[in-house]
C-alpha cells in the first residue's frame, strides 16, 4: 500500500487541479513518514510545521488570508523562507482545527504551492468547533496500518513479497513457502502493522520490544483523547476504546459496554472513534442488491479495531503467550483471524466510494446464521468466511448462497487454496432446497489477492 501512496502523492504533486491534501488515518500510522519520504525520493523542499508544537498559530490561521499566513509561520523559530518549490506540509492539523477551513484559501489563493497537511483525531477536534470542512477545495488520502505484503517486504522477505503479489489461483504452492508464510502471518497477528511496531520486529525480531512499542503507542493513543475528546468523560472514552479492541467480531449491544450510560451517548463516543478510525463497523446489509450500504441496518453492526498487533496486547497476549501457542491453532484463531482479513479488506477499499465494511446476519428463534464479510466485487455480490473446520461447517454460508444472487463464496483459513464445488440442502422456511455453488478456498495470507483472483 505505501508504494501506491507514493504514487498517488505523485499524481496528486504534478495534477493541474492540485488542491491541498489532507492525510487521514489514526495515530502513528505512518502519515508524516510518508511525506517525509515521499519529499525525499522526488528531491522537494520540505517545509514542515508541526501545529502542536505551535498552538498560537489558531490565530493566524483564522485570518485565511494564505499571504499572512506564511509571513507569520516564516517568522517562527528556526524556520526558513517558503518559496514556491517548496512543499508546505502542516502536520498535526488536529492542534490547529482553524488551519483546516483556511485550507480552501490556499486552494483559491496559492494553487501555485503544494499544501499537504495530516491529521489524527480529526473529528475530535472538529466536535468542538462550528465551523465546517471545506468540501469541494481539499481533497483526502487515507492511510491505515501496514498490511502483510508490507510486513514482508519490511523483513527482506522480498521472495514471499513477490510470490504472494503475483499469484494466480490453480497455481501450486509448495509446502516450503505455505509454511514460511504461515509462521511469518503468526508473527504479524502479533507484531501487526503500526509502522514503529514492524521496524523495532525488523530490526531485532524481539516480541519483547515489539510489546514495549505497542505498550507506548496505547498509552499515546490514552494520552491524546483528553485533548480531542473535549466535554466527553474520558474514563468512558477510555471504556470504549478498549471494549472495541477485547470484542472484535461480535454484535454490539450498547448494555454490554456500559449499563450506567444511556444509550446515545454510547453511540456519539463510537461514532467519534469510527470517524477517527480507531474503530470501524462491519454494518450488517440484508444483501439483496447492490450497492450493498444502501440495503443495511445502520443499528446492527460489529467492531473491528485499528491494528491486529494493538488489539492483542490490549487483549493481554504478550510475547510470552504468543512462543507457546500452537501455531495452526494461532492462525486459525477466530476473533485474530476476522480482525486480519477485516483489516486488509479495508485496506483495499480505502479509496472506494463505498468503504464500509458489511456482513449478513440472520437473526432467528432458534438459531442465527453470519457470514463474516459481504463484499462487492466487479458488479457482484461475494461473501467471505473465515473458518478452520471443514466445508460442513459452513452452515450460515450455505443459508446465504441459497437466499443471495452471489456467484462465489471465499473461504479463509491456514490451508492450501481449494476450489470445491458444493452440493447441499438447506431448509427455507419449512421448505428443503437443493443448492449448488463453488467455493473457493484460500490462506489467510492471500486475502491481499483477493481482487485479483476473482477479477
């Protein structure tokens, strides 16, 4: 995913109707290094301003005159004169929220110069505030966690990089590499994809480290909400924030989080951390057309969190558990497994019109049926299930092939990729009815192929 950030800041440089870029993504994604290294390989000037570092800048900014801006922050410590082959970049754009309405007059006033800013917490900040986003004049790049091809490619693992970014389904793996990947996606489920976290794991393959980093930016990640969170009670804040990383996968019920805070206020603190995407929902849709968001039940929905190496250790899995766990039983581990495949479909809709995740559910008097993920795909309807026991398990995906207009299901898992053809019965209503269709099973480790495959 970097190397197509990279490529996006590039068309995005050399556009001929550039607006200012505004990075989003939680804390400690990697937003300013990007920047930063993009600069670096396109030989740019940087000029960087770091908005905490400079809070009195709220006023200046509030003038929206572009030309007295740049007077002011030129007159700051240690800071040089902005010239117009420089690439201004405003960092932490959360510190200063009037910086981001006077984006549009550096849209207006100063096309000439290129405005990249990057912000965590937006809507934090933005909550507090009566002023607007500047639709229209700014244009948006979101960015999350590494993904496992990144992961790879950050250990030198440049064979398996290129194995996985090339493979075509019906091609052979051999045991040697399915086994390498296997244990190399046990380490990511622990390390995950914050970028401290993979480069501390790069360089000395500790988990211990890799434990003192995520322990870090938990605490960072503790210590920015009572900035952002404003009037909101931050313990319940707090509450929320590690419930959504120890209940990934599972229905929400508001009760379940707190029992002595109403409902709606519940909901406004989910809604502030989904808009930050320190959490994101998996909305159930009824699937019976596309686009697939616009036939959902916005009040039924699961959790996925942020990162899969943060959600373990707020979990308590520390580096100890993680060298004596079995790895089969690691990889096919249900809630670590979701929050992977969830993550990484994220990561590949994340410049899509339609990014919300959605999952179907079946809610009945004696028994429920879910499919982990309902996808759309080149015009058709494709659900996603990740399981470790054999295809008769699959009894809530036999219920949805038999009721949807889905031409192929995917099944996750730690084995070698399959494709079965499945011949069933299943009961509609009081009815039994015959149903057919092919499965197509893969291992976790190609879920970033996904598209491709079935492409």
């Amino acid at each position: 995913m970097q190397r197509q950030q990279l490529e996006f800041l590039q068309k995005w440089l050399h556009s001929k109707n550039r607006k200012p870029l505004i990075i989003r993504g939680a804390r400690q994604v990697g937003k300013s290094t990007l920047v930063e290294l993009f600069a670096e390989q396109h030989q740019q000037n940087l000029f960087n301003v770091n908005l905490e570092r400079y809070p009195e800048l709220s006023q200046v900014f509030s003038s929206k005159e572009p030309e007295q801006i740049l007077q002011q922050i030129e007159a700051l410590p240690r800071m040089n004169q902005i010239s117009n082959d420089m690439l201004l970049f405003l960092d932490e754009i959360q510190a200063v929220p009037e910086a981001i309405p006077a984006l549009r007059y550096f849209y207006e006033d100063r096309p000439d110069l290129p405005v990249i800013s990057a912000g965590s917490l937006l809507e934090f900040a933005l909550s507090e505030h009566n002023f607007s986003m500047p639709v229209g004049r700014i244009q948006y790049l979101h960015i999350g966690p590494m993904t496992f091809t990144e992961f790879l490619a950050a250990l030198g693992e440049d064979k398996l990089y290129n194995f996985i970014k090339n493979y075509e389904l019906d091609q052979e793996i051999g045991a040697i590499i399915h086994q390498r990947l296997l244990q190399l996606l046990r380490s990511y489920y622990f390390v995950g994809g914050m970028p401290e976290a993979v480069a501390i794991f790069a360089d000395t393959r500790s988990y211990r480290e890799v434990s003192e980093v995520h322990n870090s930016i938990i605490e960072t990640y503790r210590e920015d909400f009572p900035k952002y969170a404003g009037s909101r009670n931050l313990n319940r804040m707090l509450n929320i924030f590690n419930f959504a990383a120890r209940n990934v996968g599972i229905k929400v019920k508001y009760t379940n989080i707190s029992k002595h805070d109403q409902s709606v206020t519940i909901k406004k603190d989910l809604e502030l951390l989904t808009m930050a995407r320190v959490i994101s929902k998996v909305i159930h849709s009824h699937c019976t057309g596309l686009p697939l968001q616009a036939d959902i039940e916005e009040k039924v929905y699961k959790l996925l969190f942020l990162d899969v190496g943060l959600m373990n250790a707020i979990c308590g899995l520390n580096w100890r558990n993680i060298s004596q766990l079995d790895e089969i039983k690691l990889i096919n581990e249900g809630t670590i497994a979701e929050q992977f495949i969830g993550q990484h479909l994220q990561a590949s809709l994340s410049e899509t019109p339609n990014r919300e995740l959605t999952y179907w559910l079946r809610e009945g008097r004696v028994s429920n049926a879910e499919v982990d993920y309902v996808i759309a795909l080149e015009g058709n309807i494709i659900p996603i299930e990740i399981k470790s026991g054999a295809t008769g398990s699959l009894k809530s995906l036999h219920q949805f092939m038999g009721t949807k207009q889905a031409p192929v299901a995917i099944r996750f898992d730690a084995s070698l990729p399959i494709t079965n053809h499945i011949n069933t019965t299943i009961n509609i209503g009081k009815q039994r009815k015959q149903i057919s269709y092919p499965l197509i099973s893969l291992p976790l480790y190609l879920v970033e192929r996904l598209n491709d495959i079935l492409i």
